[in-house]
C-alpha cells in the first residue's frame, strides 16, 4: 500500500529536500506541499493524506495548533501527523503529543530513520526521539498532579493485561518486543493494546504514553 504522505514546512529549500528522499521510496508519495498550517490542514483534508511531516514554527498558523485541527475533525481521523523539528523543547515534545501527534523526531534524523519513522507510524506505532522521550518523561516528574486528563478512563478501568501492556507501551516497546516479554503472540499483544487504547480514548500509541506516564504506570529509568 503506499503511503499518502504531505510536507509541511516554511522553508521551500527543506521541502524540496525531503521530497527528493522520499519520491525515491518506492511506497511513499508525496501528494502536497504546504509552507504554513493553514495550507497543511486543507492539504491533509483535500489529498486523503495518510501522514503530515509537520514542522512546528510556521506562519499563520504553527505546527502544533495545524496538528490539534487536524487529529480532533472526525473527518480526517486517519490522519497520523509526524512532527519534525529543530526545536526538541520539552515544552514542544508535550504541546505535540497533546495536540495528537504520533510521532517527534529532530531535523538532524538520519534518512533512512525519517523513513523508517513514516513507515512505523503508518503501521500504527508511535515514534519518539531518545530526546523526545527524554523531555516527556521530565514533565511529568516536574509536575506530575498538574497535567489535566483528557482520557475516557483511570488504570482501574483496565484489566490487569491491559496495564501491563501499557506500561511495557510507555516503556517504549514494540507490539514484539511486549509479546516476547510476556510470552504471547504479536496478535494477542495487539489485541490488548487496541483494547486500552479504546478504553482510554488514546488516538494513538503516543498518546497511550502519555496516559501510563499520568497515572504512574512508568516510572524513571523504566524506558528502553
């Protein structure tokens, strides 16, 4: 299947530079370019778009608020937004997340991880740089009676296996890295997390961090 994919950025040399990688890849398609938010969300919504590679400072509207548009209209609920910036803050790191991306890596990423990255979170993960991690799990222990929740559920609403497979989730493992931890089937460990994530109302796996580091699933020095 080949991935849909939209370039947003201001700087025009970057765009082009990022479609010459990516018009080589055999799966992914570049179908719009975009120099500011505004211009990326119609693009997302006009070009059935799978992912936005989405910078964050951009005119008229930013990177951030261009996300939360897009991940909270019900009609581009397929949307998955890749954020892709020179400013890794942790302030950025959780704006992202919160807004709804599935993934955050720096603009220093190595071709052949932005591409492994696209490809990660068109299958339904979610990625986040070592810094990105880094500056998340920081929030959280700066202020962790402060973030406000925004999830449909508590851990008290999921199973013991639900929070076990969240918390190896907010540990940074794969769907296969948790099935060989807790000895089951890539399948089963699949099944179990889509549950959490219904009963939480997580859009996806970054999200689904977000929710274990909140209610204490993970703890520092837990990330792999």
């Amino acid at each position: 299947m080949t991935i849909r994919l939209i370039l947003a950025d201001d700087q025009a040399l970057l765009r082009g530079t990022f479609r010459l990688l990516l018009d080589a890849v055999q799966d992914i398609e570049v179908v719009g370019e975009a120099s500011n938010g505004e211009e990326a969300v119609e693009l997302a919504r006009t070009q059935r778009a799978d992912i936005v590679l989405m910078d964050i400072r951009m005119p008229i509207l930013d990177g951030i608020e261009a996300t939360r548009r897009i991940t909270a209209n019900e009609d581009m609920a397929g949307v998955k937004i890749l954020v892709l910036t020179t400013f890794e803050t942790d302030e950025l790191v959780m704006d992202a997340l919160r807004a709804g991306a599935s993934g955050f890596l720096g603009k220093g990423v190595e071709p052949a991880e932005l591409i492994n990255a696209i490809h990660t979170i068109a299958a339904g993960e979610s990625l986040l740089s070592p810094h990105a991690t880094a500056a998340l799990i920081k929030q959280f222990l700066a202020r962790p009676h402060q973030e406000p929740s925004s999830f449909l559920a508590g851990v008290a609403d999921l199973t013991p296996r639900e929070l076990e497979i969240t918390a190896l989730v907010g540990s940074g493992l794969s769907n296969t890295d948790i099935a060989e931890e807790l000895y089951i089937s890539p399948a089963t460990a699949k099944t179990h997390l889509h549950r959490a994530m219904m009963k939480t109302g997580a859009r996806d796996r970054a999200q689904l961090v977000v929710f274990a580091y909140q209610n204490g699933l993970v703890r520092p020095g837990q990330h792999r």
